[in-house]
C-alpha cells in the first residue's frame, strides 16, 4: 500500500469515527445562550404587551418582520459559512463573532428607553429582536453544520445532535427555573410578578453576560475539531446567482422539504403555545410564577429519557416513523388539560390534584418530545451528505440554515400568530386590573388546544415525504468514499 492511500484510507476512516464524548459536551455547552434567549423569549409579549401597553397585533407584526428578515438572512449566512475558508476553519469566526450582537440585542430588547411611545416601542422591539436573531443566525448555523461535519457515522451524528438537545432541555429547565423563582418569584399574593417591570432589568443584564461567555466557550472548546472538518477544496465567493440555484436544488429534494417543514410547523405550534400558554396559565388557571416552574419540571424526565429511548428506537425504526410517532404522541397530550378545561371536566382550583392535572400530560409529552427534535437534526445531516453526492458541494450551512429558523421561529412565526390571535380573542392590554372576559378565557384555551393539535398534525403529514432510510443513507456514503478517494489520490499526484 502506497503512502497516497494509507493516507486516503485514514481520511475516510475518520469521516465514520465515534465523537468523544467529551466533544459532544463542548459542542453542547452553546446551547446556554439558547437557553437564556428562549427563556427571555417566554416574556417578551407579556413584557410589550402586558408591562408596556402595546398591542399584541403590534407586537406580532414586530414578530413577522423580524422573521421575514431572517428567512432572507439564514440560507445567505448558510452559503456564506459554506464558502468561508480561514485558518479557524469555515465556522468558527461567525461563531466566534455572533456572541456581541445576541449579547448586546438581549439586553437592549427587555430595556427600552423611558418616553417611548407605542410606535417607538414597536419599532425598538423590531431593532433589537432583529440584532439578536441575526447574531443567532451567526451562531446557530455555522454551529449546527459543525455539528453535522463531525462524523459522517448514522447513528453517532444522531447521537452529537442529542447531545445537544438534551444539553439545551436541561439548561432550559434551569434556566427558567431561576426565572420564575429569583427574578420573578411572588412578592404580592395574588398577582403574577412576570408583569412586574423591575424583574426585566435583572433578567436583561444577567442574560446578557450568560449569553456571550457560553457562546465564546463553545466556539474556543471545539477548535481542537478542525482536522476532522470536511476538506473543501477551491473556495468560491458568495453570489446570488448560487445562492438562489442552492436554494432551488435544496426545494427539489423531497427529504429536505419533509424535514424543512415538519420542523418549521412543529417549530411554530410551540411557539404559539410557549405564548399562549403562559397567559393561560396567569389568567385561566390562576398560577403564581413558582406553580408555572412545574412546567419546566413536567419538561425534566424527558431529558434523562431521551438518549436511550433514542438508541433503542434508533437501532429498530427508521428515522420517519420515529419522528411521526413520537409527534403524534406529543400533538395529543401537550393540549389535553386545554381541550378538558373547554368541556368543564377539569379539577377545580383547590383540588389535590389540580396541578396534576394541568402538567402530567405535559410530562407524558416530554418523554418523547426531544427524540422527534433530534432525529430531525440527523436527518439534516443526512441531507447534506445526500446532496453532495448530487452536487459535489458541501452545504451543511445552507441546509441547516432551516434549523436555525425553524428555532427562531418559536419567538418570530410563533410570536406574530399568537399575537394575532390574542387579538382576535379580545384579550384586555391590562388584564391584570380589568379582568378577562369569559369569551377571551374560551378563546386562549382554543389556542392552546385545538390550533396546537391542528399545526402539529400538519407537520406529521409533511414528514411523510421524507424518503432517506438507513440503506439509502449506506450506499449514498459508499459512493460518497469511493468518489473522496479518488478526488485524494488525483490531488496527490
């Protein structure tokens, strides 16, 4: 064997290596600043809306220009860190640069100036929710496809992604809890303190500085994986005439649009219901914040549960039929205590089992929710190696660039539909003092039940494109070796 091919042979042999768990983890410890910037994400109508006295149409109109921008944003940043070549590799640098704007945007966002009218209010939530999800689009893409490039391996790209979002689950969870019980806990009986203007000031400046050192952690404790990165050779300059033809292939591939869309529509439910939900739970239910914290524990045996739950179903299910069970369980439970609450069979407030019955579905939910959000990851990564063996690019960024959206879309698509929806149901600026009307407390359980269920069957149906199974994926890797050979031995004469 010549020195060309004992080389050629590591190369491939690395490209289907174990991550280090250790790896895993580092790549994982992003995931505080998504975190934190979710856990602002939960308050940021109530805050406009509840604190400030915007309208909840106006805000979601914030939301919907934010997102267009960012549906414009993400596949350029995606073909843009495709294309980057620097000595810290192709993701690194917008990494590294993205923890400013999300740190600077988030503190902004929850700190308005005092005087603003309602239209100057608007336009401050648009400037710097738009700062921190650009600064997110800098950081989630290039982070998302570093995380397909480590391995091409099945089942342990599957693995690098669970990581990642049981990592995020968790810190979530604590996260959230310290929202409720230190920022915002009780201080008068009776009134919800996440309408209590004070608590946004603590919460802005300590979810500043978490943001931008978990993102500089991450990014300096994953550039020891730069060897194993794809080697992309020939680097070519940003245009938009590659730009639209990437995006063109990309909505061609039937597997892309079955995961773009499940992710998005199931991405969007949550968010609605991430809004919704806490307005429920103030104004129907009638929680304090340190009862809502329950929810954030309903939330925590799902993460324990995930990863093995994800390697047995992983080694005897392909990865559609993983996604479409698992989403239908989820689409059943999460509104269950909404749908009863509507037909009055529901506990009443002072029943032992009153919380039980408001977060146990919750729980059932959470058990397998994150494996259907992770498996999507995979079949990303997927796509990508599917999409080189059609193209001879490698585009993780541009693909995952979908991930990065469909995230955002909690807060940004999630955001404006709820608002409009809080605004079609006639829910009071200042509920707080005036009351709710029983026709806006109907119309916020229909959001949370029905309108959620509805989204998420949606999503379920569009996985049903998905066409890549594990044999697929083998022969697509087979041919994808055999051509990297070949390229690594021509290039070495």
């Amino acid at each position: 064997m010549t020195e060309t091919e004992t080389e050629t042979g590591d190369e491939l042999k690395d490209r289907r290596r174990k991550v280090p768990i250790r790896t895993k983890l580092l790549f994982a410890s992003g995931t505080l600043q998504e975190a934190t910037v979710t856990a602002g994400g939960i308050t940021t109508m109530l805050f406009y809306n509840q604190v400030l006295g915007v309208s909840p149409a106006l805000v979601g109109m914030a939301f919907l220009i934010v997102s267009i921008l960012d549906a414009v944003a993400d596949p350029i940043v995606g073909l843009w860190s495709d294309r980057f070549h620097s000595r810290w590799g192709r993701r690194h640098p917008f990494m590294f640069f993205s923890a400013f704007p999300i740190a600077i945007g988030f503190y902004f966002l929850y700190q308005p100036v005092n005087g603003l009218s309602e239209t100057g209010l608007v336009v401050w939530l648009v400037v710097f929710f738009t700062m921190v999800r650009l600064g997110q689009t800098f950081y989630l893409i290039p982070h998302d496809a570093l995380g397909a490039e480590l391995t091409d391996d099945y089942e342990d790209r599957t693995s690098v992604f669970g990581y990642n979002n049981v990592a995020e689950m968790i810190l979530s969870t604590l996260v959230v809890s310290i929202l409720y019980y230190v920022i915002f806990g009780t201080v008068e009986e009776g009134t919800n303190s996440l309408v209590n203007e004070a608590g946004y000031v603590v919460m802005a400046w300590t979810g500043s500085v978490t943001i931008f050192f978990s993102v500089l952690l991450c990014t300096l404790s994953t550039l020891d994986q730069l060897p194993y990165m794809q080697k992309v050779e020939d680097a070519q300059n940003f245009s938009t005439r590659d730009y639209l033809a990437e995006i063109g292939l990309l909505l061609s591939n039937p597997s892309f649009l079955a995961a773009c869309l499940s992710l998005l529509i199931i991405m969007i439910g949550l968010g609605i219901i991430s809004v919704v939900a806490n307005y429920a739970y103030i104004y129907v239910y009638e929680l304090s914040t340190e009862q809502m914290f329950w929810a954030g524990v309903a939330k925590m045996p799902g993460v324990f549960v995930a990863l093995p739950l994800l390697y047995f179903l992983s080694k005897n299910f392909e990865k559609r039929e993983i996604v479409i069970a698992t989403t239908l369980a989820v689409s059943f439970l999460v509104p269950l205590p909404h749908f009863l609450m509507l037909i009055d069979f529901f506990p009443a407030s002072d029943s032992p089992y009153y919380l039980f019955a408001i977060f146990g579905p919750l729980l059932l939910a959470y058990l397998v929710f994150p494996v259907s959000y992770i498996v999507i990851d995979s079949q990303l990564a997927d796509i990508a190696d599917q999409h080189e063996l059609q193209t001879n690019c490698r585009s993780e960024g541009v693909i995952f660039s979908v991930r990065s959206f469909g995230k955002k879309s909690t807060q940004g698509v999630g955001g404006l539909l709820a608002g409009f929806g809080l605004e079609f149901i006639g829910f009071p600026e200042n509920a707080q003092e005036v009351g709710v009307p029983p026709e806006a407390i109907d119309g916020l359980l229909f959001l949370n039940g029905p309108v959620y269920l509805g989204l998420y069957l949606v999503g379920i149906y569009f996985m049903t494109w998905y066409r890549i199974d594990r044999k697929t994926h083998s022969e697509i890797l087979e041919r994808l070796e055999t051509r990297r050979g070949e390229a690594a031995s021509t290039n070495a004469f």
